[in-house]
C-alpha cells in the first residue's frame, strides 16, 4: 500500500524499531493534527544482537505478529495508505532479507529500510515539521544507533550534516564493559567521530527516541512540573546533565521503585541517561529541548503536498 495517494485522508506509518514497533495512523491533511491511532509494542528485535548478527527468531516472530495485527487494523480504519520502515536492528543485520521477506509473506506489508543517513534526515524533519526555525543539533537515540543532525538554516530543507552512531542502548547492554569508565570512553570515542560538533557548540539540543523521553518524563515528575506535556519542554543543559548523572548511577532495582518508571526500560534507562550527559558534554549545548516529533512524523512530511 506504500507510495499509492492518500485517498480517504490517512496515512500509517510504521516504525520497526531495534526495541519496539509502533504504528500511527495520521489524519494526512496537516502536521498539526492529532493522530487517529497511535499504539506501541515491545519486540526487543535489536535486544542481545551483535553488530552484523543475525535478528533472533522469537524476536522475528514477535515483530512479525504485531505487524500483521496493525495491517488488520489500518485495514478495518479504512486506511489507503502504510509506509513501513525499518531502523537500526533490521539494517544491520545478517538476516534482514529474511525477516522482510516474511513479513511481506505473512502480513501483507512491504518494509523498507532505512539507511542511518535517511533516519538521521527523516528525524530531523520530523523536529522541523513541529519546531520551524529550530537551530543546533537533533539527537535521535534508539536501541540500535544515535542519529546527529546539525539543523542548518542555511540548507534548503534545513538539515545539515548528519551521522549515525552504532550508541543504540540495547547494542551497549549487550557489548559494552559494565564499569561507568570504560562506558563512558566507548562513548566519548564514538563521539568523538562526529567533526562537525563544532558547529553547533552553545546552541539548543533537540532530543527524540522513547528512552529520552522517559527521562524527561521522570525529571517532571521528581520535580513536580505542573505539566505533563513533554513536547517542547525545555531545560538549561546544566540541569539535564545533573538529571543524567543521578540516573547514570541507579540500577535496574533502584528505578523500578520510582513510580513513574516505565517498567519496559527498566534496564536501558541508566545507559540512556548516560548517552545524553556524555553528549551534552561534547557538544556544548546550552539547553535541552525534547520533542514528540521526529522520524514517524519525518516520514509524514515527506507524503504531505505543498499546499499541506
């Protein structure tokens, strides 16, 4: 059903994530309204994959069984259109052909797979749909890979240089030694490959993907915001990364007794909290901007007309 027009005005898209697969279903006319659908479920296809191995078959099987469900229900919401895409875990992985070819087989859905430059691009469209004019650095961090952006006024399209990080949190559970240090130099080292940060040294740091967010939804509630909307929620840089410093350290079981913890990230949020401090570090950012758009929305763009 990709690629065919937008005939009853909705469109779905489908994130096959290295963690979960969600789709959402948009009421095509405008960025600006609200999804129809919008439903996630945990597959863990990227969890204890190597870089290069092979995705696992009861993780296949999961992703492949929550597709199939989300193709009957776009179907029965009348939905003409489904943009499919995979992200870090199915690209890079040895069996990829195999696990979109079932898919196809079995579901009815065809998948294609994102390049890390083409998740990096569509991220950052997906910030600029929602925030026009946003200048410094898009983080997109996931379970496979972190995509960097620099958001360039002086691009056509706004997005400058991009790069794609194999720093996913579940690729560090599953290769990363266990000791802070040595975590933070294979951070600090696979940062360090990224030599453009210059350019966006004390401007505004955007940040996207389900691990962020939850950290961003835990600092509101620690802190008692009287809001619990997280899009466009911004913090000064310094007191993100002392929020990262006091979840860096907590385990598993120390985050599972705070109340708004998501139990699903339980074993990613640390590393998550990690990630953001280390690049906050590097990048010189003055502030922290999280936003509820990005790749999904991204690839929205991309169906809309000009005139929409």
């Amino acid at each position: 059903m990709r690629g065919r027009s937008i005939s009853k005005n909705q469109l779905a898209v489908i994130d096959v994530g290295s963690n979960s697969v969600r789709m959402v279903v948009y009421p095509a006319a405008a960025l600006a309204a609200p999804p129809l659908f919008n439903e996630k479920a945990m597959c863990g296809l990227g969890r204890g994959q190597v870089r290069g191995g092979a995705l696992g078959a009861e993780a296949m099987q999961r992703a492949i069984d929550i597709i199939a469900r989300f193709a009957h229900l776009a179907q029965a919401m009348g939905v003409s259109m489904i943009d499919a895409a995979a992200t870090a875990a199915v690209r890079e992985a040895a069996n990829r052909e195999e696990f979109i070819d079932r898919v196809l087989e079995e579901t009815g859905i065809p998948v294609r797979i994102l390049s890390g430059e083409e998740e990096a691009r569509l991220s950052a469209r997906g910030v600029l749909a929602a925030n026009p004019g946003a200048r410094g650095m898009v983080g997109d961090l996931g379970g496979g890979s972190l995509e960097l952006i620099h958001l360039d006024p002086d691009q056509e399209d706004g997005v400058g240089q991009r790069t794609s990080l194999p720093l996913g949190t579940l690729r560090l559970i599953t290769g990363s030694a266990s000791d802070g240090a040595t975590l933070d130099r294979e951070i600090d080292d696979c940062l360090a490959r990224v030599d453009w940060l210059d350019q966006v040294r004390r401007g505004d740091l955007y940040i996207v993907g389900g691990a962020w967010r939850s950290l961003g939804r835990l600092e509101m509630a620690r802190t008692h915001y009287p809001l619990r909307v997280l899009h466009g929620y911004t913090m000064p840089a310094a007191r993100v990364a002392s929020m990262c410093q006091l979840f860096a350290g907590l385990g598993p079981e120390s985050l599972e007794r705070i109340e708004h913890a998501p139990k699903e990230r339980l074993d990613t949020l640390a590393l998550a909290a990690r990630i953001l401090g280390r690049l906050l570090r590097l990048s010189g950012a003055q502030r922290v901007v999280f936003s509820a758009h990005g790749l999904r929305e991204g690839i929205l763009y991309e169906h809309l007309s000009p005139a929409q």
